[in-house]
C-alpha cells in the first residue's frame, strides 16, 4: 500500500512544506518532521499557581520534565487519561498548549504550510478526534487523525496481514492490519497497559510494607527501571520511605505480578482477531506480530504471549526497534506520502 500512496505522490512547485508525525500519548507525546528533527516530552502541562511562583519560575506555562521538576509550584495537568482527552476546561487547554508545544520544536514558523498526521487511540471516539483536531487547529494547516496501530505498522511496511499489538500508557491498542485503513471490527482498545500497572504495583507495595509512602510517580519509575515478566534478570529493590526513614525493599513479586496483570486479556482478544481474521491468510497473521508502545519494553513480554498463545500454533512475536518514536515515525511516513490535492481538501 505505501508503494501505491507513494505513486499517487503529487508535489507542488512549493516545496516549502513541513510535514509532521506525531503520537499524542496518555504518558509521552513525541514529534517527528520531515526536516529531521525529533522531539518527546512527557505529556504534562503546568501553570504557576500565583504570582510567587510565576516569578521564580520566570515563565506563563511549563510542559514535560520540566513540570514535573517544579509540580509543586504549579497547577499541574496531565490531559490525556487512557488515551483520550479529558473533558474539562482545564485538561482541553492543556492538550492545546501541549500539541502547540510539541509542533513548536519542530520550528514550524520557517515553512509556507505545516501537513500533520496524529495517531489516536484504535477506538477513540469522534468526540475525542475532534478535540485533537481542536488542539492542532492553531499550529497546522492541515491535520489529519488515524489509528496509532496502523501507524506503527505503516512504519514498519507492514499494513498487510499484520497484527500490532500497542501497548501504551493509557491503553493497550490491538489492531490487524489487511493492507487498507482499519475499520472499527479490527481494532480493540484495553484499558489495561502502563497506568493500570502502575496503579496495581503501587497498591500491592503499599500493602505488602505497612506505613510505607509511595506515589504513582514512584511506581512508575520502579516499572520503567525493573519491570519484567517470568523469571527476573536481577531483584528488584526500590527505596521506599516509611515515617520518613529511608528502607531498601526488594519488590521482584510486586513488579511481576503487576506487569503479568494486563497479560490475559491481551492473549484474549489476540485469539479473537486472529480468529476472526481471513482463514487464507490466517497463518500469515500469525507470523507478523508486532510489539509496540512503551509496555513492550517488559522483559520476556514476548516470550510471555507466545506462551499464552501456544494453543494457535507456530506464532512470530517481533518488536519495534524503538518503541517510543515507531508510532511519530510511521505517522510522519504517511504524512509525507499524502497527496498535495488531498492535504488541500483537508
């Protein structure tokens, strides 16, 4: 398919145009342009609470790390909640600032016209298209939205009897892909993935050591840094402040327990679309796997679904080289195959 866009390729004269690819994520949002550069900030937005902290921190609105370093000096909002926009007032400003944001590093202001391509969640709503829609309104000509699993498969070359499995911050995204755009009955959206571990590994610990202070920020860093599936590479020990005493905890069976949460329902619903899937080309699916997204960084998470998946036979389970920058690499793939007539119509 991408070798039939690209022979319907239609250049202006004008060759002045930036085009952009770009995965608005629950926990990360990255960008990826046609003039190279790349950019991923954590998907966090905050204002200076008064005038005091407006004055120390010397600007009107901070994004990513940079938030988090100063949370709390600031009103702090995190916009997207499994894969969507929040709908409040406070969270679709903050979705704005953050796509103005991220679209910003790309230095948009040097080009005539700014195309977009924005993955989305596999089932996101009209509603929520409309607010990415909304929110990009302002920095591009033209934005167009698609599934984040057709995406990552588009960059990967293969949106043919393919399957991608993109498990994110927010939700866990399972889409195959039969070398067309994907429609609504090949897609499925799990709001099991990086949060809901995040939540069942803080609960867990907090229940396992008594008194212990932990926040979801803290569970998350134990998960990036440690998580894994089966049997672990090394322990686990976190440090964890218990009546303000620093404790070292080994939290091995916490981690595994937590990442092995979101790993039946996902062999689940990946039998049902390899069922549900063309019995000619059945076996082909089967072959072309694909792993995206942050979770897919789980030590042995392959190894873990092919196990769970034994019953269907021989299956090949592969993941992206780089799975924070797959999804804004393929979107910008796209973007730059698209016609010039049909980035004017849109």
């Amino acid at each position: 398919m991408a070798e039939e866009i690209k022979k319907m390729t239609n250049r202006d004269n004008d060759n002045n145009v930036l085009y952009l690819g770009v995965d608005l994520g629950t926990s990360e949002t990255t960008v990826c342009a046609s003039n190279g550069i790349s950019a991923r900030r954590k998907s966090v937005v905050g204002w200076p609470k008064d005038l005091i902290s407006q004055k120390l921190l010397g600007k009107d609105v901070l994004f990513g790390e940079e938030a988090l370093k100063h949370k709390l000096a600031l009103n702090l909002y995190r916009p997207l909640e499994k894969g969507v926009i929040k709908d409040t007032d406070g969270d679709l400003e903050a979705a704005k600032e953050l796509v103005k944001y991220i679209i910003g590093l790309s230095k948009p202001k040097k080009y005539n016209k700014v195309y977009a391509v924005i993955g989305a969640p596999a089932r996101a709503t009209f509603a929520n298209h409309q607010a990415i829609i909304d929110a990009a309104r302002e920095v591009v000509d033209a934005v167009m939205i698609v599934s984040e699993p057709f995406t990552v498969a588009y960059g990967e070359g293969k949106i043919a009897n393919s399957l991608v499995i993109d498990i994110g911050a927010g939700t866990t995204d399972i889409c195959s892909l039969k070398g067309t755009m994907p429609e609504d009955d090949d897609q499925v959206t799990l709001l099991k993935a990086g949060d809901y571990i995040d939540n069942i590994l803080m609960e867990s610990v907090k229940k396992k050591i008594e008194g212990a202070q932990i926040t979801k920020d803290m569970a998350k860093r134990w998960k990036e840094e440690f998580s894994f599936v089966m049997e672990p590479e090394r322990p686990a020990v976190a440090q964890i402040t218990i009546e303000g005493k620093p404790v070292r905890v080994d939290i091995s069976k916490n981690i595994q327990e937590a990442c092995e949460s979101i790993i039946p329902e996902i062999a689940t619903c990946i039998k049902n679309i390899i069922a549900s899937f063309d019995p000619e080309f059945q076996a082909e699916l089967k072959q072309n796997i694909i792993l995206a997204g942050g979770g897919s960084l789980i030590r042995n998470i392959e190894k873990k679904l092919t196990k769970e998946l034994r019953s269907l036979g021989a299956v090949r389970i592969t993941r992206v080289q780089d799975p924070f920058v797959a999804g804004a690499k393929g979107a910008l793939n796209l973007a730059k195959d698209l016609t010039d007539d049909y980035w004017r119509t849109l």
